[in-house]
C-alpha cells in the first residue's frame, strides 16, 4: 500500500477531498497540519503537527515520520514545507527554491523576465516606504498586489495618484492585519507594482513530470477582470479559444515552469491574453484551491485529487483523459461585509438544468468580507453539460435563484 504524506494548513473541505480519493486508490494517507487542535480525524489517523513559521525543524519532524511515496501539498503556504520534506527523503518533487519563487511574485517576475517572457513593468516597494515614493514611480495604470497572498486577494487596480495611495492604505492595513502578521513571513512586509495588462484572463491546471508539463484543462474566465478589484467568480473548460491561443497559452506556461525551475508535481497557473501575446501572471506549486477541482473529472470517473496522488507516487498517468463534456464552477462572491445569516432560493437553483451541486460553505453567524481584504466566497455552484456555453449559462441562472440574507456587524464598543 503506497503511502502519501499530505501536509495542508487546515483539515477543510479540500483536505477531506484528498483523503477521499486516497482511500478510494487504497493509499495509507498521512496528514501533517499547523491545525491539529481543530483536526477532525476524519480517516481514523493521527496528524503530525508542524509548524509554517519553521520550515526546517518541520521538515526534520516529518522527515523523521517516513518513510513515503509520494507528497502531496494543499494549498499555498504548505507548498515550501512539502518540498523540504521531498528533498530530504529523495522523493521526486518540485524543489524548494522553485517553489519559493512561486510564492514570491517579485521573484517569479524576475525569473519570467530572466527567461524572455513578457513581463509588465514592475518593482516592489516596502510597506514602510512613504506611499508617494511608489506613486511617483508607477505606470499608471497599474496593479497593486501583496506578494505572497493568493486568489487575488488585496490585489487592487490604480490608473492615477489618487487612487494609488488609498489602494496602498489599504494593502499595508491588511498586510498588518492580524490573520496575515501571525504568517510570519517577510515577504508580506511589501507590495509589488505592475503595469496593468490588458485582455482576457485564463486557469490553466496541469502536471509536470521530471520537467516536462502535461497541461490537464485550461479555464475560460468569462467575467472581465479589470478591476478595481478582481474576484474571479466563473470557471469553464474546456477552453472556447482558438486551438492557436490554446496552444500559445499551454507553451508560454511551459516557458514559466521551466524559468521557475518546477519539476514534478501539480501546477495551477493563471494567464492573460491580448493581441501582443499571452502573459503569464503566476505558477503556483500546487492545485487548484478549494472545492474547484470538482470540475474536472478522469476517466472511471476520477477525480483531481487521486490523479494528483497517483502521481505523486509515481504512477503513469500519461494515458489519463478529461471526460467528455464542460464542466464550470461559479465561486460565489460575497457582495458586502457583515454577518452570514443565511440563504434563499436553494432548491429553485438546484433545479437549473446542467446544475450539478449548490454548496453553500459560509456558516450562519460567520463574518464574511469581500475582495480585496476577504479570502472566501460564500460557497460554489457546480454545472456539468455539453458545451460550454450551457455550462456558463446554468451557473449565472443558477445565481440568480439565490438570495443571500448579510447583516450588518456592529462595533465592538468600547470598554
């Protein structure tokens, strides 16, 4: 029985997914988390308790729990710690300065731009500078962007001075907020800022193995990004590009792999296109977040995740297809700040045809924040049909069946 070592920042609904698909490719599935005091067990195993803040004492910890097959990361922050553990314990794997550069974005743009990718223009700033030094150096308009958080979040859109230094007021406070402080990393303590690219945005989710990216599914995002903020709501594959765009997207991520260094292992890369070309905003080590991966589904009816596993203990995957058919997932964004208290409409929306799921992830009384300072959706909407053009059309008529109740939060008064 090969066995997995998955290390993931919390036991969430992604978390439980991989353990799904390990018991179901009859995988002994180890999870280590900086979350134990909340771990709900859910496969009957003990997990390994570790620390983000200390990659290297983690490392020797998990190290020292081997030996395994294959590790798997979930989500970001967990990325750099997988890839210690791999490296000491000589498991093919992406290697950690490659995968530090992924969670860096002034290093990636400095490996793309080493590389001959297109690159905007672009230079960081501490979040301790006087805003005005950053405001007289940018190319308006232009991006404002935290270096290491991800799914866009505090990443807001500038086109003068003005609006440079409130978008900059506002990332610093988040940045010094306490959930962002408490990661204790150093490249939080700066913005990065580009010029502002131009054109349609794609997902692309793939495999790399021993350097070589197999591209799995490349995602339309039909909704305009152009800011001021920018929440992706709609997913679709496949792609209804040209097979010319597809291909120019599938080769410019390749490029971007390689420039990173990434070898083995999952990616979930994000691109934009327009007429000079296809530019590529970044390549995360790792898959696609959250429940998202539901979209795409294997032959047997595989899902992501176990494909993901099976990888990761070397198996051939090679001959492994997308089942036919669009599949899309709409992540629900969340209009106003307040207090969940609920949702309408569920059952009606659940009826669309082409709907597969309503999962609705917030929970009554939780507080809830939109983009850029909020790092949630209120949950997701799944649509599985025969072109892509229902699939979007199921997801948006779906949305409109629901009605979201958010209250208002009140101050804490004083003392």
């Amino acid at each position: 029985m090969p066995r997995v070592l998955l290390v993931a920042a919390t036991t969430g609904y992604q978390t439980r997914m991989f353990a799904d698909a390990a018991r179901r490719a009859g995988f002994d599935c180890t999870l280590a988390t900086d979350r134990c005091h909340v771990l709900e067990d859910p496969w009957g195993d003990h997990a390994i308790a570790v620390r983000f803040e200390d990659p290297y004492g983690s490392r020797d910890t998990l190290a020292a729990a081997g030996p395994f097959n294959g590790i798997v990361a979930v989500a970001d922050r967990p990325t750099y710690l997988a890839a210690l553990t791999a490296e000491v314990l000589g498991i093919p794997h992406h290697p950690p300065a490659a995968v530090a550069a992924c969670r860096d974005k002034y290093l990636a743009r400095q490996r793309f731009q080493s590389a001959g990718l297109p690159v905007p223009e672009f230079f960081r700033i501490s979040i301790d500078s006087a805003p005005s030094e950053g405001a007289a150096r940018a190319p308006f308009p232009c991006v404002l962007k935290p270096l290491g958080l991800s799914g866009s979040r505090g990443v807001m859109r500038a086109n003068d001075a003005g609006e440079f230094l409130a978008a900059f007021a506002r990332l610093r406070a988040l940045l010094g907020s306490r959930d962002v402080a408490a990661l204790r990393e150093a490249q939080n303590r700066y913005i990065q800022v580009e010029s502002f690219i131009e054109g349609r945005e794609f997902a692309l989710e793939g495999v790399v193995t021993r350097g070589e990216l197999r591209v799995l599914a490349i995602f339309d995002k039909p909704d305009p990004l152009d800011g001021p903020f920018f929440e992706e709501t709609i997913y679709v594959t496949p792609s209804r590009e040209s097979e010319t765009t597809q291909r120019t997207m599938m080769e410019a991520t390749s490029r971007a792999v390689h420039a990173l260094g990434l070898t083995q292992g999952p990616i979930h890369a994000e691109v934009r296109a327009n007429p000079d070309g296809v530019w590529v905003l970044e390549v995360a080590a790792r898959p696609i977040g959250g429940l998202c991966a539901r979209t795409l589904r294997f032959d047997h009816d595989m899902p992501l995740e176990e494909l993901i596993l099976r990888h990761a203990v070397g198996e051939d995957i090679s001959g492994v297809r997308l089942r036919d058919g669009a599949s899309g997932v709409m992540m629900i964004p969340i209009p106003k700040a307040g207090i969940y208290r609920g949702v309408e409409g569920s059952e009606k929306a659940s009826q669309v045809r082409d709907v597969e799921e309503i999962a609705i992830t917030a929970k009554e009384g939780q507080k809830i924040l939109p983009l850029p300072e909020g790092a949630s959706y209120l949950g997701f909407i799944f649509a599985r049909a025969d072109s892509p053009e229902r699939v979007e059309q199921a997801l948006r008529e779906a949305h409109a069946c629901l009605r979201f109740e958010i209250a208002t939060a009140l101050p804490v008064a004083g003392r």
